[in-house]
C-alpha cells in the first residue's frame, strides 16, 4: 500500500477501524481510572454544561450523557465529525460540532463551560502544549474545571509474561515508530500538572496509573488496541522503505504479543480549576 499522508496532518486514520480502536480504548482507559469525570469536579448542577475536544467517535460525551441529567448541555468538537455517530443516534443533550483547536477560539464559545475534557491529543500536539493550553481555558467559565488525560509514552518498557519470551520485533518495531515523528514519543504529558500551575489553575490534581502492575490484563488489552496504530503509522506518516520495515515488523510483534510480551506505560490525569 502506497503512503497516504493526511493534509491535516494526523498520523492515524479516520476509518472503521480506528473508529473500533477509539471506542476500545476508551472503554479501557475508563476501567483503568474508574471515572470518565474525576471526582474533584462537581457534577451537582443540573444544566451542567460540558465541551470535548478532540471527541473522535463521541464515545466519551455518549457515556457521561448516562450519568447526567437531561438538562446537561454536552458539546463534542473535532476538526471533522466523520466518526461520530449520526445526530439522530447521538443522546438528545449530545451536539457535534466541527472546530480546529489550533485555530482561535469562536467568541461565541468563550467562557461558556463548566467543564473541559481533552484526551489522547499526544499525536497532533507538536512542541509544547501552552498555546493549546490558553485556548482551553477561554472556554471555561471562572471557577470552571479542565480535565486532560495523556499516555505517558517515554515511560514505556517491555513487559512480560515470562522473562525468556522473545521481544525483538516489539522493540525494534516501538523504536522505527518512534523516529517518524517527534509527536510519537512527546515530552510533556509527564508535566502537564506544572503547566496547569503555571497558567494559573487552582486545585491541581495529578491521577497516575500504572495498569501494568496492578491490572496487567486491561494493560494487556490496551496493547493489543494499539497495535492497531502500526499499520495506520506506516500508511500516514513513514515514507517508502521505513514503511516497508514497519509493515515487515508487525506479524513479529503480533506474534510476541500472543506469547505474552506487551508494551507498558503510565497514563495521567490532571484536573485544575479556573480561578472565579
């Protein structure tokens, strides 16, 4: 298969099957945190209004529509809303709407929310994430929460069922990825707490989890979600041989997985609130 790099710039795809990969990965990521709002946000009011960025298949606001009243106003934006479900499927408190993050902030939407929700933007953040960070917060209304969820890739190491298994082609495989595009491997989601603080947010909460140590089977299938991504890296965002090389490794990691050797990385959660 020839590359097919996206104008936009996004290194997966937007087809059925990362559709299947997002809404798997966020059924895993919920069951690793427990919560798809973190409990330091009060939920009481009932005309609650939410925004999520990034909302992919909406799979998160169609979720927290359950535990809301009919009366929460839930808005979901992306660049484009192709794996959404239709409006007349979507929960009647759930509206999409179609926003780049890294174009201005609407007027309209400025100081609107109660509650911000980003997740998982590691692959189209380039650099640091502070200017992103700013236009967040001009949605919120004073005293209004952000909550930003992130893998943190650098912490990733091999994991294994058994020390002997083989994990060459996972290695070698995780390492040919990662030199395609700095956003694969980024920095900051590790200090995304420091960031809040220093743009002001109050009530700073950090969440940590590591899966691998005290629920190794949700890590397990968090890993085998991702491979998915392989195949999409290799299509969008390596170019000729490289991409031949990743295409080439993939039945090797495959088959270590089923053996039981599985990537393994923290995840981080942090809330903050805007100040009255």
């Amino acid at each position: 298969m020839d590359s097919e790099r996206a104008p936009d710039g996004y290194l997966l795809s937007r087809d059925h099957v990362d559709c299947d990969r997002l809404n798997l990965q966020h059924s895993l990521w919920t069951q690793m945190f427990g919560y798809l709002l973190h409990p330091l946000i009060d939920t009481s009011n009932p005309h609650l209004k939410v925004a999520d960025l990034g909302t992919g298949t909406a799979c998160w606001l169609t979720d927290l529509s359950a535990q809301l009243p009919p009366t929460a106003q839930l808005d979901g934006f992306d660049l484009e809303l192709t794996q959404a479900p239709p409006r007349e499927f979507l929960p009647k408190n759930v509206s999409l709407h179609e926003w780049d993050i890294f174009s201005e902030v609407p007027e309209h939407l400025v100081g609107q929310y109660d509650v911000v929700h980003v997740r998982l933007l590691v692959f189209v953040v380039k650099g640091e994430p502070t200017e992103l960070l700013r236009k967040f917060l001009k949605l919120l209304k004073p005293g209004g929460w952000l909550q930003w969820g992130e893998p943190d890739v650098p912490s990733m190491r091999l994991v294994k069922a058994d020390p002997s298994l083989a994990e060459d082609g996972l290695r070698e495989l995780f390492q040919l990825t990662a030199a395609q595009d700095p956003r694969l491997i980024p920095q900051w989601p590790d200090q995304l707490g420091a960031y809040f603080g220093r743009e002001g947010l109050t009530a700073v909460e950090t969440h940590r989890v590591q899966a691998a140590a005290t629920r190794p089977h949700l890590e397990f299938a968090m890993h085998q979600c991702n491979l998915l991504m392989y195949e999409m890296i290799a299509s969008r965002a390596a170019e000729g041989s490289r991409a031949q090389q990743i295409r080439a490794l993939i039945p090797r990691a495959v088959e270590e997985s089923k053996r039981g050797a599985m990537y393994a990385m923290h995840r981080v959660v942090v809330v903050g609130q805007k100040k009255p």
